[in-house]
C-alpha cells in the first residue's frame, strides 16, 4: 500500500510503498478515504512524543469503507471498564500503532462507526479525536447544561472549534479567545456570540464586560492566563483543561475553595462517548469546520501548516486509492 511514512525526528515524511496489514483474529482492514492530521502527529515528528517507533505510520482520525459499508474509527484502544480515567494499555492509534496516513488501516473490528449520513469523507475524517476530546469535556466532566455560558480558549484547532460546534448544538451560550482577529472573526459567522484576542493585555477585562462569568470554561494552554479563567469562571462553575501547551499555570488557590469552582483534566473518552459523540453529531447534523485539504503525497507542507498555527479548522488529507 501507499503511505506517508515516519522515519525520523526532523525529517521530512516519505511518500511511497509500506508493507501490507494483515489482519488478525477480530482485526479488519478499512480502505481509508480521507485522514486528519492532527498537533500529536506534529509533536511525533518533533520527538516530542514517548515511545516512537521508526519507520511507522503518523494518523489517528480516519474514515473510509470496510465490507461495503462508510465508517469512521474510533481512535482509542484498550480503555478499560472504568469510564473515569484510562488504563495502562490504552493507545491512540498513529503511534505505536500504524495510523491513518495511508490507503487503508488495520483496527480492531469494534473501533469502527458508521460515518454520519451528512457529512463528506474529509468532513467525517475531521471528527473522532477532536469529536471525542470535546464531547468528554463538555457532556461527562462540565455536565453541560442548555441555557449555561461557555467559554472556549484558543478558538481555531480542531478540538476547540469542534467544543464550540457542540455546545451550541446544546444550546450554550458561546464565547472565545484567539491571539487571531481573522479567526475571532470567522468564530462568530459559526454562530458564537463574540470573543476577544488574548494578545491584547486587557483581553480578560474586555470579556468580563462582554460576558460577565462563565459557567463552563474549556482550556487548552495553561500558562499565565490560567489565572485570569480562574476569576472568569461564575461561583460554582467548573474549568476543563485537555491541554497545557502555554506551560505552567500560577493562581491562587482561594479563588477556588471560596467560589466552589471545580477543574477538570481529560483526554480523549470512553467507547461509549465515541457513540455518544457520533449520535450527537448525526442527530443535530454538525459539520466540523475544514481548514485545507491536501493530497497524502503533499503531507508534508500540511505539517508545516499546522506547526505555524496558520490552520482554522481540521487539515485533512485525501487518499487516493
């Protein structure tokens, strides 16, 4: 088969020949359609990653057909029976596990959804892993509520514009934030009520007079500006946070006990959210936002979109077959 293989940090992927999956017992080949690429395949090539295995296939999200039918992948093996946290044997497909940045994929025959009706091929490669990350955050931890205020930090990726997409769905109240006036801009035309550019060194005091507080409030950075969600968060609401890319977050723990604000880490989800997700997709006809689709064998100028920040929305790839 064809595939953009990874073989070392800092250098370029290749486009050509990788040996064949053969499946196992409960195992199926899926003949990939589109993938999406997304910051942890970024990281993998940067060796930012553990455990890297050379040479190997980068992708996590992925659609295309297995025995006549359109499927999407769930991304996450071996969570375990506990829906709280992950076990010690879960993995994300796309390393170490082969991905989706090839003609077809091996998974396990219980990875597989049907594609919701609605959506393109590139569109349905656009939602597991963003889909998954933002359905946990917002529905298990932050127990949304139709009617509640939310506020989405770094509006642009994949997993944040796919947060906003959800909660509006559910009838949320949508703020946001972007170091970007273009991407604040384009937020707004999907339906969000406004937002404010967090390079301006008053940005928390604009949103403040904007939107008051905020009943749920979903984080991808950390670093300094953690403190001022803190005070943004409404007396007994609850911040998320699925990633930490700013670095270290200081505050002060009394805004916590006092207010009775809650903070929740996650990651990913359980199979049953994965089905949640896509139900909730396909009930409320969602479309996640595309950012740019390229060609596999053009895979490597897509990296290099996604490791300037330049993207809104999911970079996809189409594969030829």
């Amino acid at each position: 088969m064809k595939a953009l293989v990874y073989t070392d940090p800092g250098e370029a992927l290749q486009f050509g020949d990788y040996p064949d999956p053969t499946p196992g017992e409960g195992e199926v080949l899926v003949q990939l359609r589109a993938a999406a690429l997304n910051h942890r395949d970024v990281f993998i090539t940067q060796g930012l990653y553990p455990n890297i295995r050379t040479p190997s296939v980068l992708g996590s999200d992925g659609a295309g057909m297995y025995n006549g039918r359109e499927v999407i992948i769930n991304p996450g093996t071996g969570w375990g029976d506990n829906p709280a946290y992950p076990s010690r044997n879960y993995q994300v497909l796309g390393m170490p596990i082969d991905g989706t940045f090839a003609q077809c994929v091996l998974v396990s025959s219980d990875r597989l959804a049907p594609k919701p009706a609605h959506l393109s091929w590139e569109q349905a490669a656009a939602l597991p892993l963003g889909g998954l990350t933002a359905y946990r955050a917002l529905f298990t931890k932050a127990r949304l509520q139709s009617g509640q205020r939310v506020l989405v930090t770094g509006i642009g990726g994949g997993v944040a514009l796919m947060t906003a997409q959800l909660a509006l769905a559910a009838g949320a109240e949508v703020w946001v934030t972007s170091g970007s006036a273009e991407k604040l801009q384009r937020a707004i035309k999907l339906g969000i009520s406004g937002g404010v550019n967090y390079r301006d060194a008053d940005w928390q005091k604009q949103l403040s007079a904007l939107a008051v507080d905020f009943d749920v409030i979903v984080d991808s950075a950390g670093g300094e500006a953690f403190a001022h969600l803190v005070r943004l968060c409404r007396p007994g609401g609850c911040i998320v946070v699925y990633g930490g890319g700013k670095g270290l977050a200081t505050f002060s723990p009394q805004y916590l006990f006092w207010r009775q604000i809650s903070i929740h880490g996650t990651s990913m989800g359980a199979d049953q959210e994965f089905q949640n997700m896509v139900d909730f997709v396909a009930q409320h006809r969602i479309t996640p936002v595309i950012d740019s689709v390229y060609a596999l064998p053009d895979g490597n100028n897509a990296f290099q979109r996604m490791d300037r920040g330049l993207q809104f929305g999911k970079i996809v790839f189409s594969i030829p077959q």
